[in-house]
C-alpha cells in the first residue's frame, strides 16, 4: 500500500548483487489460474460459437513432456473477423497532482509461492541479428554507451517476471506490473487513436508468462512523441483485464530524489530492438546513474551510462531498497543532447496510486 518514505537510500547495483536468491515460502496453489493468451473474436449475429480444446503430447525429454493446446470452434467453416475493444481513458488532473506532499512511495509484492534471485539468468542465444526496416536501412537505438552494458536473461522468479513487451497495433515497447492489474509504460509508446494493448508478462521468443489486455489507461498526458517540453510526463497505467500480477507479483514505484544523482544505484529492463529481431527478448543492465534535469513533482532524469532502445521506452528504471525488492523511479523515454532520458517523479507515483485506488 502507498506509504511515505523519503530519504533512504538505495542500494548500489554491486550491494544488490551479493544478494542471495531467496526461495519460495510456500506451494503454488493448486487453483491457480493464470491466462496464457486470448483473442477477441467478432462473429455474426445469431451465431452462438462452441468451442473445442485437447492438448496434445509433442515431445518428451528428462523430468519433462511437451504438450500443445489446440482450441477449435466447431460449425464456423469461415475464420471470424478480429476486432479490438474500446479502452477507456481516464486522466489524472494537475490539481490532484499538486496535492502530494513529499516523496511517495508504493511497496513491491512478492507472493509467498515465487522465488526471488536480485539478478536474472543469463540466456544463450544466438547470433545477434541487426534490424532493419522493410527497405533494408537499420533500426538505430536511442544512445548505446560503450562498452554496452546489456545483456539478454530469460528468468521466471520474481521480479523478473513482472517485466514484459506492450504490444499496442503492431507498436513494441516495454512495461511493467506496479500492481494486481496494473502495468507502467510510457505515453508516447501508445497510438492515442487506438490505445488498446497487449501485455506479455516475461515475453521472450513466443512464449509468455502471462497475458493481459487493457481496458482502461491512466494518463497524465497524451503523448505522440517526446520533447524538452513532455519529458518529464511520459508516463501511463494500463489497466489489465486480469489481476496476473496477484500470481506473478510487482515492483514497487518511489519519487526520484535528487539527492541520488550520479550515484550507480539503479538498473533497467526491457526489450532491445537493436539487439535481436522484433525486440523479442528482454535485456538486463545495471549500475546506471541519473541526473535530475527537471525537478519538481514531475521530474525528467538524464543518464549517460543507461544504453536504451526504441523497444525499451516504458520500461522501468529501477533501484533496489533494503535487499525487499525493485522500486521504479522512472521509465525511458527518449534521447537528446547526447543522452538518454528518463520520464518520473511524484506525479508519477500519484498516478499509479490513483489507478490502484479507483480501477482495483
């Protein structure tokens, strides 16, 4: 739950890696239900669909079987159109902004049936792929500072899991759970003409942990794109259909103080468009230092050593406090002036309180 407190400081990147991974403290329930995936399909009227599921063994090895879901709608000879629902969009006014006093803070959840490692599993891919655009020419990152700090992890324990690629239209950024339903990007990340979205928990390749539509965006701007003027209020909740993070957990969000600037404290994911083919597989960095630029309750950070991508607006900038968990301070927003830029502050924070509040 929202709390006030300002002024701890956060841990180093190289405290957070002593860390030692903690085990889970419980079974997983045996009635849990996570939703994998989800269409929303447009049939005509009078037609009431049926639908046909079996799973199906396609390979085995070690401790392990593969199985494949087959899901079927009998008596449709015709594929159905596909259609996209409406979303609503709520806006936080400045004046409920202006009335937060001091640094808010919001805390992590972890459920007692997930493990925690603080720093994740390195994955093995191949070769790294350049991407390009239809006519050949290559998709250029934001800043990538050498040498390049990032690294591709594929990790299922928490707080991994809480990281995933926001699919809006085709559009590929990042978010992050910040609460039951409740998933942190950036503004300018979304087609405000079409805001609906699909969240990929720990998307990685084509498999997610878990999947949840929007329904609702919380915004204090709608951003098409990113200047010295909106840096600092690039930032949107998404309102997921399902609670998955009660299964998968979330970070928690903090107000960015100025008294960490230049420190390394802080971390991000998020998924790299430059590194391999459709930004399909997130990437790890840490020992990021910030700046604050622009203070007040909306606050823009600078950062020289953070190397972001296209795919990584909306993904969190984060610190750990006290070995709980992650906080976001921030998300990626965009480049300038031969830096990175980070999108946060109170305002921030205010606005993920106000959508937990109102659309729990």
């Amino acid at each position: 739950m929202p709390a006030q407190r300002g002024g701890v400081r956060p841990m180093m990147c190289a405290e957070v890696r002593r860390l030692k991974p903690k085990p889970a403290k419980a079974k997983q329930p045996g009635d849990l239900v996570t939703p994998i995936h989800g269409a929303f399909l447009e049939f005509p009227k009078g037609v009431n669909p049926g639908l046909s599921t079996h799973f199906e063994q396609v390979a085995s090895s070690a401790g392990t079987t593969l199985w494949k879901l087959k899901v079927a709608i009998p008596g449709v000879p015709v594929r159905p159109g596909r259609v996209v629902p409406q979303v609503e969009k709520r806006a936080v006014s400045r004046s409920v902004i202006e009335e937060a006093r001091g640094p808010l803070v919001i805390e992590p959840y972890r459920p007692d049936f997930v493990a925690l490692n603080p720093i994740p599993k390195k994955a093995r891919l191949g070769r790294r792929r350049a991407l390009r655009r239809r006519d050949g020419s290559r998709v250029e990152p934001l800043y990538v500072f050498p040498p390049d700090g990032r690294y591709v992890y594929n990790d299922h324990n928490y707080p991994w899991r809480c990281v995933g690629q926001v699919n809006n239209n085709g559009r590929i950024s990042t978010g992050v759970l910040v609460g039951p339903r409740h998933v942190l990007t950036a503004s300018h990340a979304l087609d405000w003409n079409a805001p609906w979205a699909v969240f990929g928990a720990h998307h990685y390749g084509t498999f997610n942990l878990a999947v949840g539509y929007t329904w609702c965006v919380w915004y204090h701007e709608k951003l098409g794109a990113v200047d010295s003027e909106t840096v600092d209020e690039d930032y949107v909740v998404l309102v997921l259909d399902e609670p998955i993070g009660n299964s998968l957990g979330w970070f928690g969000s903090h107000t960015y103080l100025d008294d960490w600037d230049d420190e390394p404290y802080f971390a991000h994911c998020g998924y790299a468009s430059d590194l391999n083919l459709l930004a399909e597989y997130p990437t790890y960095q840490a020992d990021i230092s910030l700046e604050e630029e622009d203070g007040g309750l909306m606050k823009a950070m600078s950062t020289e050593t953070g190397d972001f991508t296209q795919g990584h607006s909306g993904g969190p900038v984060f610190a750990w406090i006290d070995g709980v968990g992650p906080y976001a301070v921030g998300v990626v927003s965009g480049e300038g002036q031969g830096k990175n830029w980070v999108s946060g502050g109170t305002a921030m924070v205010r606005l993920i309180k106000q959508a937990l509040a109102e659309t729990p």
